[in-house]
C-alpha cells in the first residue's frame, strides 16, 4: 500500500506537473475535435478512423506498462516525463506533413507514445507528493488543470477557424507552440533521486504482466473491473462524428466539446476533496452510472439540447473518474511499484480501448451508432454493479 509522506496539497511539483499538463493539452485539444474532420477531409473512413484510433492506443498501451516498470526498475522518473512529453510536441506539426494513412498513423503513434513514456512516471511523481489521505484531491487538482487546457484547446481552434475555415493543416503546426512550452516546464520539476531502484533485471516489454501475477489481490479486482468497461468504452471521436452526422457544424461541435471540459474541469478537483471525504469508490461507481445516462441519451439524440445535455453529464464522468482511478489505484500499490502499477493498469486499458474503439467503428458501419452508444450504457450498468460488490479493506 502507498503511503506517502507529503501531505501538502499544492507543492511545487504538483503546480509544474499541472502546468506541463495545462499546454500539452491546450496543443493536444486544439486539434482533438476537428482531428475526424480532418482525417474525413483527406479520404479516411469511419472504419479507419476506428482502426487509427485503435492501433494508436494499443500500440502505446503497451508502452505505458514497458515504461511504467522501467521508471521503477531504475528509480527514476524525470527522464520519461521529458521525453513523453517531447515526442507529443512534436508529434503535431508531423500529422499533416504527408497525408499518407500509413504516415498519418506513424504520427499519430508518436502523439500516444509520449503519452505511454510519460504516463506511469508522472503519475508516480504526483502520488509521491501526497498521503493516502489527500491522494484523491491532488489527482483531482492536476485533472482539473489538465482540463482546463482542454478547455482553452478547442476555444483557440474555434478563433481560429472562425478567422480561417477549414484550414486544419496550419491549425496542426500552430499546436507545436503550446506542447513546446509544457516540454519547457518539465526543467522545473524537482525529483527525489533518493528513490531506491528495484532490484529486478532489464525490464522487457511484457514484464507488466509479471507484475499482474504478483500484485495485489484487491489491484486485481479493481483493475478487471474497470478493464470491462474500458472494453465498451470507445473513443470520444465517436461522440463528436454524431453530432457531424446529423449536420452539426464545426461551431457546433467544437463549442459542445468545450462544454464538456469545462464541465470537467470545474468538477474534478471537487470531485477529488469529495473522494477524500466520503470514499474514492462511491465517487467513482456515481461517475459510472452517470456515463451510462449519458451514453443511454446519446443513442436517441437529435437536438443541439440533447447534446449539451450529453456532454454535462459527459463532463461529470470523467471528473468522477478519470484522475480518481489512478489515485485508487496507487493506494492499493506497494509505493516502489506505482509507477509499474499504474503503467500496468494503462497498458491493459489501452488495448482494451483499442478493440472498443475498432468494434466501435464497424458496428457503426454495419448498424448504426445507436447501437455502439446502447451496449456502452449496458455495461456501465455492469460495471457499477460488480464495483459495488467487491470489498475494500484498503483505502477506496
């Protein structure tokens, strides 16, 4: 179990990590709401963007446990913050530099990479300055940030399309500025290099299934259930392409994913205190169900009050959610393993969402997305119920 010794809520690691977070998601979101337009505009199908999609996070899923164990088994996690966070910077100006599926998906990768390099380290380093106690809110603090780049991402986007229409390819090349100042802010982060590596030879690739063998039992529980759900649960792109589909425009579409993180990032660190107060598990089982209301209106909605709707209760989800699944995780973790039992977690849900997201893809093109959106609320019913059902005697 993780016990850490800085019960400070705001330490300066905390405030760079969440600064870093803020740009790179200001670069990222820019381009996440208009990326299926764009990949449309140059002949990608909703299959392919499925399939694109879906290799791109299990390919990089797989990366997160490599790099999560290799943090731990050298004691050290500024090395892979930097570098993650660098390849995602300069993933962007290379998405549009040839529109070749086989390049578009080579740099895409690269995006997801950095993300896989960086994940279980930065996550580590997060839960190293908290205790057991403040966990959930200093997770939710750095969510919050996170977002709010998000918010800031599509906001600029839609300036600028405004201003440009249809011109995605600069739009590309203006996101390398924010994700070249969060590589900047990574100088800043002071690591504890008294962390003691892990006496275990060179890490391999699939070394976080060793570690899924010998984790702890309630770990397991928790990660299965949360790994069904990721299995239903596709990518966001699929919300978005609902609403182009029934002739929403770019404003449109782009003003509802703003809503959505706002939403998120005005509820996550409230969301975290919340955690902290009456429990992580009962916090996260109402972020499940509220996706399940969610996914069960997306799949009858029509109207621009519909969606908005959708992305409120979106919005709430992944505030209940998203950071407090890593802070609930690191509790259960022995302390020299979270950045592998975070990685571990990751890897699992990258591949799980990259089989959601290309299942998703050709169910929406042999049915229709009113299915995809309705076996999605089933299982989040699902997953609510086994939370529910499985005892903590830890931390939860």
């Amino acid at each position: 179990m993780n016990s850490g010794k800085n019960s400070r809520l705001l330490s300066r690691n905390v405030l760079v990590l969440s600064a870093v977070s803020l740009f790179t998601d200001i670069a990222s979101e820019m381009l996440y709401p208009v990326m299926p337009i764009y990949l449309k505009s140059i002949g990608f199908s909703i299959i392919l963007i499925g399939i694109l999609e879906g290799l791109a996070e299990g390919i990089t899923g797989l990366s997160k446990g490599y790099f999560g164990t290799r943090s731990d088994a050298i004691g050290r996690r500024l090395p892979f913050v930097q570098l993650g966070y660098a390849l995602s910077a300069v993933s962007k100006p290379m998405m549009v530099a040839f529109i070749y599926p086989i390049w578009v998906f080579l740099a895409r990768t690269l995006d997801r990479l950095g993300k896989g390099i960086r994940t279980g380290a930065r996550d580590a380093l997060l839960s190293d300055e908290a205790s057991v106690e403040t966990k959930a809110r200093v997770f939710g603090f750095h969510r919050a940030m996170d977002t709010f780049g998000a918010v800031l991402g599509p906001l600029l986007a839609l300036l600028y399309l405004n201003w440009y229409p249809e011109d995605y390819r600069n739009l590309f090349l203006i996101a390398f500025a924010p994700g070249l100042i969060a590589f900047g802010f990574t100088f800043f982060i002071r690591e504890n290099n008294q962390r003691v590596a892990q006496k275990v030879s060179k890490p391999r690739l699939a070394d976080f299934l060793k570690y899924w063998k010998q984790s702890p039992s309630l770990y397991r529980k928790l990660v299965v259930g949360l790994l069904f759900f990721a299995l239903f649960n596709s990518s966001d792109v699929f919300l978005l392409l609902k609403i182009k589909e029934i002739g929403g425009s770019d404003t449109w579409l782009i003003g509802a994913y703003i809503f959505y993180n706002l939403i998120y990032a005005l509820a996550a660190y409230p969301m975290g205190v919340l955690a902290d107060k009456v429990g992580i598990k009962k916090v996260f089982c109402g972020g499940i169900m509220t996706f399940g209301m969610a996914y069960s209106l997306m799949a009858v909605a029509s109207t621009q009050l519909h969606f908005f709707i959708v992305f409120f209760l979106y919005g709430l989800f992944a505030a209940a959610t998203e950071g407090l699944a890593k802070a609930w995780i690191s509790n259960l973790a022995e302390r020299d393993r979270t950045a592998t039992a975070i990685g571990t977690f990751t890897a699992f849900q990258s591949i799980f969402s990259m089989m959601a997201s290309a299942v998703a893809g050709i169910i929406w093109y042999a049915i229709g997305p009113n299915v995809v959106f309705g076996m999605s609320a089933v299982a989040a019913l699902a997953t609510f119920i086994y939370l529910l059902r499985i005892r903590f005697t830890q931390p939860a």
